[in-house]
C-alpha cells in the first residue's frame, strides 16, 4: 500500500537503493552483524536511511525524526513501517558518528554528481540530454576530494546541530552524544567506503562533468552547437 503512495521517482527511493549497496560492517557500523541470542537490534542500515533522509529534509532533532517516522509516508516506506524512538535514533549517532557522517556525506557526493540533487533543493531531473561540457564544468579529482571535505564538514554541523537539539529536548536526560568524530575517524571512514567503491551501476571516473550526464569535456573548435 505505502509503495502505490511514493513516486518511482522519489528521492527516498535512490536513498534505499544506495544503503542497500553499502557493506555496513566494513564501513565500522556497530551491530552491523545480528547476533544469535537476544532480541534483535534495529539494522544500522535502517537508521542510516533515517538519518540520510533526515539530513535530506532538514530533520533538526532526533524526537521530531522518531515523529516523521509515524506520520511521513516516505519515511514510512524507507523505514518498512520501523519506528525507533528518539533514544535509539540518538544512540546510534553516538556509536557510530564517524562511519555516519562519512556515509551520508558520500552519499550527497555522488546525489549531486548524479544531478539527483543540487545545491540545497532537493528535486529529482528525469530528462536524458546527451552533451558537450565546458572544461569549466568538469571537476578534476583533487576538486572532488575537497567537495567530499566539505560534504563532511557539513554533515558534522548537522550531527552537532542533533546534539544540540537533543540537549535543549532533554534537559537534565542523557544529553547530547559524543559529538561527529575526530577529524582522524572521519578521514578513515571515508577512506573505508572509498575502498568500498561507489554503489553505482557505473563506474566512477577521475573527473567529473558538471552537467547533465552522459557529458564529457571537448576542445572548443570540437564543440557542437545544437538550436
């Protein structure tokens, strides 16, 4: 039912799809492996979807995430009907800071690569135009790497920013985490889900074009011009 209610071409869909690709115990998730006794825990890849989508809708505490997973439909679809509480959602950022902040911010490294997302408005580009690309437009490696920094650092911010809310919802409770992660574990998470490879269905390159895909760089006196 909840499926007929989200687009084929929603968001939430690409996030799914992209978590589902991830080896989550490589990446230091904790409890990435379900153990055999006890009841079993909630899977990381779950609240790594949450968080991806939270970060996605400007979600700015972990209780107004617990309340989006009740009545969002998206966010009931990502989740399979799941609904942790805000304890949990929060505990797992405490436990898992520098692998989560690594993932979320790849994950927006190669959203807006794919032109699913751009800028801070999230929308979805379903035109197919095959073009030229200026050399202006093609980001080389060394730009990628910095844009990555950056796609941390900001989801850093967005972590802090969940603490802080967290403090001022409970105050006097268990308080906020233990922060986004040294500059060092977040710098080898990357480097782990770098090894990983990209979940995409092609392969990565050392450039890349900043239009729509399929585009490649061309020699002006090369360069076509189509009315």
């Amino acid at each position: 039912m909840l499926d007929e209610l989200v687009g084929q071409d929603a968001l939430v869909r690409v996030v799914d799809a992209w978590v589902q690709a991830l080896d989550l115990k490589a990446l230091g998730f904790a409890k990435a492996q379900a153990q055999r006794l006890g009841t079993p825990p909630y899977d990381p890849g779950d609240l790594l979807r949450l968080y991806i989508w939270g970060y996605l809708s400007a979600i700015r505490s972990s209780r107004a995430l617990e309340r989006e997973c009740h009545r969002n439909v998206e966010c009931m679809w990502l989740l399979g009907r799941l609904a942790p509480d805000h304890k949990t959602i929060a505990e797992f950022r405490r436990q898992n800071t520098a692998a989560l902040v690594a993932s979320c911010a790849a994950f927006v490294q190669f959203a807006r690569a794919s032109r699913v997302i751009r800028g801070s408005t999230v929308a979805i580009d379903g035109s197919k135009v095959q073009a030229v690309a200026s050399r202006k437009a093609v980001v080389g490696q060394r730009e990628l790497a910095a844009q990555a920094q950056r796609n941390a650092q900001e989801i850093a911010a967005y972590l802090r920013l969940l603490d802080s809310r967290d403090g001022e919802d409970d105050q006097g409770g268990d308080g906020p985490g233990d922060g986004p992660g040294t500059p060092d574990e977040v710098r080898a998470a990357l480097e782990r889900l770098k090894a990983q490879g990209e979940p995409s269905p092609t392969k990565p390159s050392n450039s890349c074009a900043a239009t729509r895909a399929p585009s490649c760089a061309v020699s002006p006196k090369h360069a076509r011009c189509v009315a």
